[in-house]
C-alpha cells in the first residue's frame, strides 16, 4: 500500500506583495502575488529574479513598498494569517492570489496542499510558462485562472515544444484561461501562424494576447508591426489582443 505524502507546512518564497496585475486578461486587477522560485528554462530575455534565497521579502502592509525580510522557508500557517489579516482589513481590495515564478508547477506538491486554504479567501490565478502539463493536471482542482506562455524559440532563444504546449493548453482550458506570447519586432509570420493554428485547435475563443518585449522600460516593437503581427494571424485565430507590460508604466512591482 502507498505512503500517504507528508503535508506540507512550510515554503520558500521569493516575495509576497500587493500588486496590480499588468498583463493578460485581467490587467488592472489587485492581487496578492505570490512569487516561488526556480525555473525550469532559460529565456534569454528574462529578467525575473528566481533563484532560490536564503530568505524572501514580504510587503507588510500591502501596498505600502515597506518589505519585511523572512527567512526560508517560512511556515504555511504564518503567511496564510498574514493573508487573512489583508483580505479582512481591505475586504474586496484583492480580486485574487497570482501565484508566479519562476515556473509555480515546480512546487506543485507545496501548492495542491495550500491553494485549497487560500482559495477560501480569493480565487486562484496561475502565470505558467506552459511546459509542466502534469503538474497542472493535478493542481487544476485548485485553480480559475490559468495565464499560459508560449514561448517562441525567436525570443527565448530555446526550441519551442509546439505539442507541450498544446497538451498544456488543452488541461489548462478546463478554467479561464488565456495564451501570452511576448514578441519582438523581427518574431517571424511562421511562429505566429503556428501559435495561432494551436490556440485555436484547441479553442476558437480563447484569448491569444501578442506581448510586445519590453527594452528599457519602454515597448519594444512599433505599433505598426504589431498591427500587422495582429491582422497575421487573425484570420486564423480572432481573438488576438494587444496587451504590453503595464504595471512598468504605473512604477508598480
Ligand atoms: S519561463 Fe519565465 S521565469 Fe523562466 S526563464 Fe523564461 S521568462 Fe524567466
């Protein structure tokens, strides 16, 4: 007979904060983001701090930018009554909780046995770059949203794995789910017309949002291209949206 797993009551973190949704679907949104770490690629744009720390930032109040320092990991229950404290001070300030990375479904084990306390607050948003399609299976009970990446070999520099994406794609809309892509001026018509011809294989009306790169805090591709990346692949899949980083305009985290 197998094992039980032991529950878990503790997690590394990178951060914790109050923030304001910036990209995708539901751009404008408060949430409380929860930052894990690791990653299981290597874009070469990336600029996301992952790597694992001896201690994570917690922002305390929300809102405030003031961080507390917490050393990893820190117990479940510690951060889950921090939690509840926001969402009772603030009621319906926070629309949900994003849980981010790094790459989130390399902690699926720590997340089917949270989530299901921190959805009795808020629902559940997921960022996912879209390769881990068997930790989102089991994780998918817990979740609502799911915000998926397609990672296009023109902008990370790594080979995109076309029917990972689709086999993740596929789980991933059985919630609100929608496909980023960030692109750059010179991404090529193929790799948006494939990208196209899988978001809309698996649904004609899940939203695909094109990304414009962002260089120096400011959008990397001229509205021009992106018009025309947009009238591309319309055709194909038409419900394409134009969608760049917003929280760097708004000089939030
Ligand atoms: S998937 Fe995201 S966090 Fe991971 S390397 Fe790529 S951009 Fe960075």
């Amino acid at each position: 007979m197998p094992v039980p797993a032991t529950p878990q009551v503790e997690a590394s973190l990178i951060e914790a904060f109050s923030s304001v949704q910036g990209e995708g679907t539901l751009v404008g949104c408060r949430q409380i983001f929860l930052r894990l770490p690791g990653c299981n690629l290597d874009c070469r744009y990336c600029d996301t701090p992952f790597a694992a720390t001896s201690s994570c930032l917690l922002e305390d109040p929300p809102g405030s930018n003031e961080m507390l320092r917490l050393e990893n990991p820190v117990k479940l229950e510690v951060l889950t009554t921090i939690f509840r404290r926001w969402y009772l001070e603030a009621p319906g300030a926070h629309h949900s909780f994003s849980i981010t990375g790094g790459e989130p479904l390399l902690h699926v084990d720590l997340l089917c046995d949270w989530l299901p306390e921190l959805r009795q607050m808020l629902p559940i948003y997921l960022e996912t770059n879209g390769t881990l399609p068997d930790p989102l299976e089991r994780l998918l009970p817990d979740l609502d949203w799911v915000a998926m990446d397609i990672k296009l070999e023109s902008q990370t520099g790594l080979l995109t794995d076309w029917e990972l994406h689709r086999r993740f794609l596929q789980l991933a809309n059985r919630t609100d789910c929608f496909v980023k892509m960030v692109v750059g001026e010179e991404t090529p018509a193929l790799e948006l017309q494939l990208a196209a011809e899988l978001v809309t294989s698996v649904s004609a009306t899940i939203p695909l949002i094109l990304q414009p790169v962002t260089v120096d805090g400011r959008v990397g591709v001229s509205t021009s291209r992106l018009l025309e990346m947009q009238r591309l692949i319309s055709g194909t899949h038409s419900n394409v949206r134009i969608i760049p980083q917003t929280h760097i305009f708004l000089g939030v985290l």
